[in-house]
C-alpha cells in the first residue's frame, strides 16, 4: 500500500491518502472522513470527489465519506432514550441528517495495513466523545477497507461505553461512466418488494407500501431515467427481500442490487437490513469534481445501506454498553461481456 500527503486542514493537521491498488483497481482512502477518494476500475475513476481537502472542507453532499453516528434523517433533530430527550443539529430543515457534523468531518487513526494474497486492507479507527453532536456515551470505531481484484469490502466494528444510537454506512456516489453525464441511462435493480414512504420533508411516514407497479419499482432491472420525473428523483429507503439469493459474496453476504452501464456492472452486498437509493437530486454548484468537472444533478447516484432512517424514534438501533455493532458492505465491479 501507498501512503501520500494529501493535503492540510486549517489546524496544520495532514490529511492522508492511502492507496490501495491492483492490477485492474485502484482505491483510495482519506484518513479524513475515512473517505473513499477514487474508486479506479479498468482505467476509469467510477466515484465521486475532490482534488483537495478545501474540495472536501467545502462539500455539502458527503462525498465518499463514512457516515455516522447514525445514518439519514432524524425528525425534530431529536430522540428519546431511556426517559430523557436527546437534541440534536438541525442540519437539513427541522431534521438531523446524517450525524450533524458527522464522522466524514473527523480526521480518522491510521491503524494498519494487511496484505495476503489476492487482498489489501486499511483499518482506520475513530473516537467519539461522549456528547458530539448531541449523542450519549462514548463510541469507538473501527473501519477496515480491503481490496481483492475489482471488489471492495468495507467492514465497520463500533463498540460503545453506554448505550447509545448507531448506524453507520458509506456516501460514495457511483458513476460507471466516469464523471461529467448523468447516471439516468444507468440499468439498476434493488432487491426490495417495499419501501419506505416518506412525507414532504423525506421523514418516513410509518408506511411502507409495495414497489409493484410503481415508480419505486426496481425489482426487475430499469433505467433510472424512464419514470424519475414522476418520483421527482430517487431518495428512498428500500427494506431489503432477503428471500431473493441471486448471488452471494464469498462471505455469505447476499446480493441486494446491482448497476449497469452497458459496459461494467456494479454489485452491492451487505448484511444491513435496508439500502438509500439516491440519485444525486441535490448535486450541483461548488466545489467542481475532481479535475474540475462540474457537479451537476443526476451526475451519480449512492446505494447506502444501513438501518431504516428515524428508526431510532421507534427505538430500534441501540446499543449497551459491552455490545459490538457490526456491518459489513461489498461493492464489486465486473466487465460485461
């Protein structure tokens, strides 16, 4: 693996890339934000990114980075744990969205590296104090991204000093294309026969009706662009049919979706419950990608899985203390033939 400096914050601290890279891929990872910067497959980067940390100082759309301490929108910016009501950063409307100033804006712990054959990992840690960003107890994060051919394995260890709300996930923005179109001609299919109705301000609203017939209806594979305007754009949560096994990762993790642009095809595997699909509504404006090509909408799209947003209103997804969250995500890309 390769170390280089990357670039500096406005504290004098370094940001790091660390570069992991094969005969047919190449990632690289920022020990800021623990952010997937390039994701270079068969000689074209398939993520979005910046140039530079100020690109990345700047950004309002999450770019590559690890997401937590918990994962898309919070109504009211708040939650109840234990009889006492928890605030939290208004950051999108009355809503908390993805942890506030969440851990892509942290500097992260290089821990190591390991290499065995056909793979390469990176760990990287980070600790959450106990109160950042509103949330209870202490949390130690650990995030281990390894390499093997065209695949990439993103494996998350959490583990608390008293109870507290987790879920993590990844903000990369995919383009099979490489940057600069839109991903509306991308084929996508999303294992999932629900998903998660959402009100005016994308807070789910307790319903989750059928995909069948709908719009929101991936479970055979379509282009994003034929019925988007009717969805006006895709940021849904969809609730994962596990029932559905065409494809499993070494690991056992089943195949939950897939995307394709004719050339390559993108898979996604995990053993989360559901996945974000997110066609990028809100990209647009400045910073420019990578190379200067400008940010536009529709430019790439981000299959987050995780935990159904504002589920922690209902009370699910927290962790004691002495407890280990875990989640394991693989996103592998092949050629078409």
């Amino acid at each position: 693996m390769e170390i280089k400096e990357f670039g500096k914050l406005d504290t004098g601290a370094t940001v790091h890339e660390y570069i992991l890279k094969n005969a047919d891929c190449e990632v690289a990872i920022l020990d800021l934000g623990a952010t997937v910067q390039r994701f270079v497959v068969y000689g074209t980067d398939i993520v979005g990114g910046y140039d530079s940390v100020e690109g990345y100082i700047n950004d309002d759309s999450h770019q590559g980075g690890l997401i937590g301490r918990v994962a898309n929108r919070i109504a009211d910016a708040s939650f109840t744990m234990d009889g006492k009501e928890y605030l939290l950063p208004k950051n999108d409307g009355e809503s908390c969205l993805h942890g506030g100033c969440g851990f892509d804006r942290r500097m992260w712990k290089y821990e190591g590296t390991e290499k065995r054959e056909g793979a390469e990992s990176l760990t990287l840690s980070y600790l959450s104090a106990d109160g950042e960003e509103g949330f209870p107890a202490e949390l130690a994060v650990k995030v281990t991204y390894t390499l093997a051919g065209t695949y990439l394995t993103i494996k998350y260890i959490a583990q608390p000093s008293a109870r507290t709300p987790i879920s993590l996930t990844n903000h990369t923005y995919f383009n099979l294309d490489g940057l600069g179109g839109t991903v509306l001609g991308h084929t996508v299919r999303i294992m999932a026969d629900v998903y998660t109705e959402v009100d005016g301000s994308l807070i789910p609203t307790g319903r989750r009706p059928a995909v069948k017939g709908t719009t929101y209806d991936f479970t055979s594979p379509r282009k994003i662009g034929e019925r988007i305007d009717e969805a006006g754009g895709y940021d849904h949560n969809y609730h994962i049919d596990y029932a559905v096994k065409d494809g499993l990762h070494d690991d056992e993790l089943p195949l939950i979706a897939t995307v394709d642009n004719g050339k390559i095809k993108l898979f996604v595997f995990t053993d989360q419950p559901c996945v974000q699909f997110y066609t990028g509504n809100f990209l647009g404006g400045k910073p420019d990608f990578k190379g200067g090509v400008e940010r536009i909408k529709h430019g790439a799209l981000c299959l987050e899985t995780q935990t159904e947003p504002n589920s922690i209103k209902r009370g699910i997804g927290f962790y004691d203390a002495g407890s280990t969250y875990t989640h394991t995500t693989v996103y592998g890309v092949e050629r078409l033939k």
